[in-house]
C-alpha cells in the first residue's frame, strides 16, 4: 500500500508574492498570523484576504491566532479562511461559536512530560470542532526544535480519534527529514526556516521553500 504524503504547512506568509511562492513549489496549508502585533508577521484582515485570493484552490488557508475571543473570530470566519489554528488560551465560548475547524496548537515543555499534559492532549484529540494538534516548542515562534521522540507515541492517539498531528518548531531543510523519521507527522509546520536569513527582509525565501518542499516530498 502506498504511503499518505506528509502534508506541508507554511505559516505567516505576509503577501501575495509568498501566496505565489506557495503554488509554484508546494504547500498543503498556508498559515497568516492575524491579531498579534508582537509578531513581525502579523498583518491585518484585508492584507490576509488578498493572499487567500492568490493562493491556489487547493491550498488551505488558516488563520493563526493567539487567544482570541469572539469578535475577532467572527472577523476571521467572515475571511474566507479553511480553518483557525489558536495558541494561548480557547476560551469556551470561542470553542463553541467556532464554524472553522480548528487546528490547537500546544506548546511541549522542555521538562517533559507529565500524566496531566498527555491526558489533556488526548481530550483535545477527542473534541469535535479539533482536527488537528499542532506541536510547538515552549516558547512558539522562536524557530527552535524541541526533543522529537517524546511525541511519537502521541500519533496513534490523536489519529484514533479522526485527527491530524501537525509538528512544528524549528523546522527547515537541514532537519526536517530527521524531524519525519522521528515522529511520522501528519504533517509539517513551517515558518523561521523558509525566510529570509539576512533578516532585514519580509518573506519567504524562494530557494528555502523549494528545498524545504523537496525534501519532504522525498522523505
């Protein structure tokens, strides 16, 4: 039997041209920071509308956010986007109005982990509206790794249950093939390792996202 592929998810693409970069080389997913003025990703709602409309049909878009109540939820479900990824805080009421799949994002702790972290990553598994969890180092967005093997086992709980692993953190072309080897990942999350590394310039880096892609599609 073949393989599933493992699905691509790049995330805080801030134009158009990044949407661009996305059809010509590869993507499953393309993530856009929203409502986060502390990320140098972050861009507004209008901003956001215009990469969905360049990005190919069959490229999910989704809205990634950090703690958001409601209204900022109905800006994002009134956007046209395929599904909300939320780090921080789901408040119940979020949870319950949410007309989007959601992808939760958690953070694993550089301690390790406990009896009470597990059991709660199996009742997110376990929840409606959840169709995926995304696994982030402690501190997201800081484009560093976090030890692989202690959520390998976490895959057949999260995929009895209907639901996809995302793995992300740190991810790039040098590493992500280990990072698949390791966990088998429904899926790999993307973002520090496809930009630019001068760091002066917004973006995506073309020949990063092409190598990236490359090397997951040949894993």
């Amino acid at each position: 039997m073949k393989a599933e592929k493992t699905e691509i998810k790049i995330c805080g693409l801030t134009s158009a041209d990044d949407a661009r970069l996305l059809n010509r080389y590869g993507a499953d997913y393309a993530g856009m920071v929203l409502f986060y003025e502390k990320s140098r990703r972050n861009i507004s709602i209008g901003e956001a509308e215009n990469i969905i409309h360049a990005l190919s049909p069959e490229i999910k878009s989704v809205a990634v956010v950090v703690s958001p109540d409601t209204g900022q939820l109905q800006a994002i479900q009134q956007a046209d986007f395929d599904y909300i990824q939320i780090h921080g805080q789901l408040a119940e009421d979020v949870y319950n109005e949410a007309e989007l799949p959601i992808i939760r994002a958690v953070n694993v702790p550089n301690e390790g982990l406990s009896e009470n972290w597990l059991a709660e990553c199996a009742e997110l598994a376990a929840k409606e509206k959840i169709a995926g969890i995304l696994f982030d180092a402690g501190k997201p967005g800081s484009g560093k790794t976090f030890d692989w093997e202690q959520i390998k086992n976490l895959k057949s709980i999260i995929q009895e249950k209907g639901k996809k692993l995302f793995l992300a953190g740190g991810l790039n072309a040098e590493n992500v093939c280990d990072a698949l080897h390791a966990v088998k990942p429904d899926a790999v999350d993307v973002s520090s390792g496809v930009e630019y590394r001068d760091g002066d310039r917004r973006g995506k880096d073309p020949a990063l996202v092409e190598n990236f892609v490359r090397q997951v599609r040949q894993a």
